[in-house]
C-alpha cells in the first residue's frame, strides 16, 4: 500500500527520539523513562544496516502498523550505497489473500454496526500460506539476506531476529489517518471496523507471537517515527526490564480527547499540546497500549510494557503471577470533565458476560477516586429506590429512536463529589462521571466495554452519534443496586488502619466484587512500605513531589497525579516528601 500525508491525524506531536527536544517542567512530565545505562541505545538507519551486514542474514519482525515499506526501501538504498548485493524478501507476499483472511477472521469482529467483536483463537501463521512460507529460502549468492515484515520468524531462517515495535498510541493516529491497514490487508477500513479488528484479531495474534519472541529478540527497533529509528541489543533491554521489575517505574501516559472531555489535563500537563480540542483521556497505566521508554545516552527507545509482563511477570506480580499470568490486572486512568460534560449513563458487563461474549478473563470493576473536582460536580451512581426495570428500558429506548431528553435523576441516584471519595463501581453497576470531575479511575484492565445507554443527545467528536448498547446493558444492570443500599455499599468509607510518626494509612474498602483494594498514606515527611510480594500501583493525589526508594538502591522522583509502579520483587520501599506541605499517596494493590 503507497502511504500518502497524513501520516498521523493528531494535533499531538510524537515523542522526540532524544531527550535534548523535550521540553522540561516543573510537575507532570508526558515523557517517563527508565535509564538504561550509557551507549546501550543507538540512532538511525546507517547504524543498523552495520549491525545487518556484520550477520549476513536476518530476520526482521515485528508488529501492526509498521510502515514496512519505507523501512525496506530505507535498508535497500543503504546497502545499495555499500555497493552490497541484497536479497529482501517481503514476507507479506506469502499471506493469504485478503478475501480469504476476511473469511478467517469474521467470526472474530462480531457484526458490522457493533462495536465489539470476540477474541480470536487463531495464530499468526494462519495468516499464511504455509507451502508458500516453507518455500522462502536465503540467496546463497547474495551478499545480505533479509526477510521482513510482521510474522518473518515463521520462514524458519537461521538468522539474527530484529523486532521492529511500534507504540499503540502511534498505531491508533497512523489509523486514524488511513495510513495504515490491518494485517495481512491493503484495504482501508473504516475507523470503527479497524479499530476492532485490531483490538479483537490483529493484536491478539501479535502479541502471542510476540510472547513467544520475547527471549530471542537480539535487537529492538523502535519505528515510531516518520523517517527515523532508534535501536537496542535484546540483551540490554531485557536486563533493563530484569532491574526495573525489581524496583520502581513509570509507564509512559498518552492522552486522547473525547465527546465529553475536558481542560484540567490541558492547565495541569503543560507538555500536552494545547491545540487539542480537548483531553478526555488519560492512559495512565492501561498497559494493553502503554509502552516502556528506556535512555540511554540521550536516546529514547519504546517498548510495549507486555514485553516486561512476557520476561517479568513474577518479579511484577508477586503471589499472584500464576493467577494472572502476563496479564497485568490493575489501570489507572484519568478522565477529565473540567469544564467539560458528563460521561454516558453506563454499566459494565458481569464476568461471565464478557467471557462468553468477547473472549475476556476479567472484566471491567472499577472505582472513581476524586482527584480534583468544582464545588458542583457529581457522580451518578445507583438506581432511585422506585426503579422499574421496563419503564427504564422504554424511555432510554425512546430517547434514542427520537432523541428525547431524560431527566435521568428520576431514575438515577446522583452524588455530590468531593476530593479524595472513593466511588465503587462493580460490574453490572449503573454509572456516570459528571461534569466539573478528575477522576482518577482505578480500575480492572478491561477497557473498552462500556455498555451506553444514555448519551445526553450528544454527538462525538467525529459528529456521528456515540453507539448506544441498551440490550446489552439490560442483560447485565443489576437493579438491586438501589435506594439506601447505594449510600451503603457503594461509597467507600476510609478507616485508619494505623497512625504513627506523622503518617497516617486510610482503607478505602472496595466492593466485595473488586479483586484489588485501595489505601491512602497521608504523611508528612516519610513512610516505609513493604511489598509482601504484590505489586502497588500508586500516585501522588496532595502534594507537589515525592522521591521514591526501593530496597536496591533505586531512586526515582514522581511529580502531582504521576502514577508509578513498584512491583512485587522490590520487597520494600521508602516514599519521601518533598512537597512542604502533608502529601497524599493513593495505593492500589490485589487482595
């Protein structure tokens, strides 16, 4: 497929590949890293192709939304200038044609005006022609053999492996431009249909074979930008991954707007590109599209964090890697409605719906943990005690068909929101953030099931109307959840576990149905907490900076509404403030 501007739809720009064209600030910075050490990372195509021709033959894999293309027609000009005779073959020639994997994989992305689809069973060589695959030899008589694209290590050659990654942040702008296709595919599909596809088929796939990848890899590419890539020995990046599972790390965030978004994260993030119409989003910690950054030298180099899971799991989880597995179970995310709107009247699925229907282990129980919020904002939460389940289901479903506005209160609690409450949101819950909110969502991993039922006769950004899924929703509402029994069950309550030497350890219990659990540490100069082999996810909610120590040594400096990890092999550790004034540390972990 010929790629044509734009690359990218966004106003927000790539991550600089060196750290000298970042700019700097005071408070929350877009762009974590972990060091790797000095002279580990390296730059640009030239490099590389030195690397290739010192091996004589290699195998370049990798992932979706790779422009192959110009990385093919980069190494063959570089080679070309060494006067090298180069055998490349395009692994691509070898898939199964695009009617035939449209066939293989409709089961899997569900109907065409849904949102969802099932995970797949199948594997990445389903998508070839194995005849054709087994065919695919080295040119004895050529002086460089390579073979690329997505799936090469399938040929079977005996080369060195280059995995070429790219961030689920970049995907997502390169697909929103139609610069990209799905796998094994040269049609562009609309934005709905290649975003499923991707979800449900294309990642699944990939990552599995990434997995099985993951211990051979000898160089890491990362090709998120244009015309440029920075490089690292698989060695290095693995004893990277070794040292920060065992003491303390961020993600790097990315940021996308939305129908109801908000202006907090524009005011308070100030590397965010202020052209954006707004910030809905804030992928803080979803790790199925989060990416590890390590430095080195001044160079950066991306990840995907389920490459830390694949070598990593136990050192990250602790007691519960064999019920987990690579999975990592716990997100946190912002969704900001300042001076924005509310979100969609909602619920999620039960476990047992979102395993027979999408594929999933887990589903999606969450909490709303205030932030920051206006004297007027709200959560809806809960059903009025006097709820009729038909009556209910008959206005939402006249609302939809003739766009009849609701007075929602009369049929759903609202909740006068306060920094620091801690709303549980089990599956099966009925549910909005209102408008005035910084909602810090912690929350199972699960992402994308959101069930709406009421959308305040909105459009989204794309000026379509936002999909309502009422028959989904009423096949998972729990309408028990009701009247007083909300107040009671679905609010938490803090209790002080133990207060001494100036720290203060709040229990804001969750819902018998969450499988994690929240405390807050209130202090004011220092608190010691051991890990007891789980891993915390955390984030300074008061205050302006705290340093961070782990039992190695490791030391790390995390700003205002940063969110880090310490996993569960670094034992112990020592959060000091730096604010001058009492700092608030929210820590969720599984029970």
């Amino acid at each position: 497929m010929s790629i044509e501007e734009p690359l990218r739809k966004t106003e927000q720009e790539i991550m600089p590949e060196r750290i000298d064209k970042i700019a700097r600030v005071n408070g929350y910075d877009i762009y974590p890293f972990f060091n790797l050490g000095d002279q580990k990372i390296f730059s640009g195509i030239e490099s590389l192709c030195n690397y290739i021709v010192e091996q004589k033959t290699v195998v370049v894999d990798g992932y979706a939304g790779v422009y192959w293309e110009r990385l093919v027609t980069a190494i063959a000009a570089e080679m070309q200038s060494r006067s090298l005779q180069t055998h490349i073959i395009d692994l691509s020639e070898s898939m199964k044609p695009e009617a035939e994997i449209l066939r293989m994989t409709a089961p899997f992305v569900g109907q065409e005006d849904s949102v969802w689809g099932k995970k797949t069973t199948l594997t990445l060589l389903d998508y070839f022609d194995r005849e054709y695959l087994s065919a695919i030899r080295p040119n004895p008589d050529a002086n460089i053999n390579i073979i690329i694209g997505s799936g090469a290590s399938l040929a079977g050659w005996d080369g060195k492996l280059i995995y070429v990654d790219l961030p689920k942040n970049e995907l997502q702008h390169r697909m929103s431009a139609g610069s990209i296709c799905n796998l094994g595919m040269a049609t562009v599909l609309e934005q709905m249909e290649m975003y499923k596809r991707f979800y449900f088929v294309d990642w699944v796939v990939l990552n599995k074979h990434k997995k099985e990848l993951s211990n051979q890899i000898d160089v890491f590419v990362d090709a998120q930008w244009d015309n440029h890539l920075n490089w690292a020995f698989g060695k290095d990046i693995r004893n990277g991954m070794k040292t920060m599972s065992n003491s303390v790390f961020r993600v790097r965030p990315w940021f996308a707007p939305g129908a109801w978004g908000g202006q907090w994260m524009k005011k308070h993030m100030p590397q965010l590109d202020q052209n954006e119409v707004n910030y809905a989003w804030s992928f803080e910690l979803i790790v199925p599209e989060n990416g590890i950054v390590f430095q080195s030298s001044g160079l950066l180099l991306e990840v995907s964090f389920d490459t830390l899971m694949f070598n990593q799991n136990k050192n990250v989880l602790g007691r519960h890697a064999e019920q987990f597995g690579e999975e990592f179970p716990i997100r946190f995310d912002f969704l900001d409605t300042f001076d924005g709107g509310n979100l969609s009247i909602q619920c999620h699925p039960s476990l047992e719906y979102i395993k027979e229907q999408f594929g999933e282990r887990i589903t999606q129980d969450e909490t709303y943990y205030i932030l920051d919020c206006k004297e007027d904002a709200c959560v809806y939460l809960g059903f009025q005690e006097d709820i009729k389940e038909d009556d209910f289901k008959k206005v939402l479903e006249d609302s939809n068909l003739n766009g009849v506005e609701l007075d929602i209160e009369k049929y759903v609690q609202v909740h006068k929101a306060k920094k620091h409450d801690l709303f549980l949101i089990p599956n099966r819950t009925i549910h909005s953030a209102g408008a005035q909110n910084l909602v810090l969502e912690i929350s199972a991993t699960p992402y994308i099931f959101t069930f709406k039922m009421y959308d305040w006769l909105r459009l989204g950004l794309d000026g379509k109307p936002r999909p309502i899924n009422i028959e989904h929703a009423f096949k998972n509402l729990d309408f028990s959840r009701k009247g007083a029994k909300v107040q009671q069950e679905l609010i938490a309550k803090p209790i002080v576990l133990f207060e001494n030497d100036g720290v203060t350890c709040y229990h804001l219990p969750t819902h018998q149905d969450h499988f994690y659990d929240v405390h807050r540490l209130d202090f004011n100069s220092s608190v010691a907490v051991e890990t007891e082999n789980v891993c915390h996810v955390l984030m300074l909610v008061e205050g302006s900076s705290v340093s961070v120590t782990t039992a190695d040594g490791s030391s790390m400096t995390f700003q205002y509404a940063e969110t880090f990890v310490i996993p569960a092999a670094a034992e112990s550790y020592t959060i000091v403030n730096h604010s001058g004034q009492q700092a608030k540390v929210i820590k969720a972990f599984l029970k």
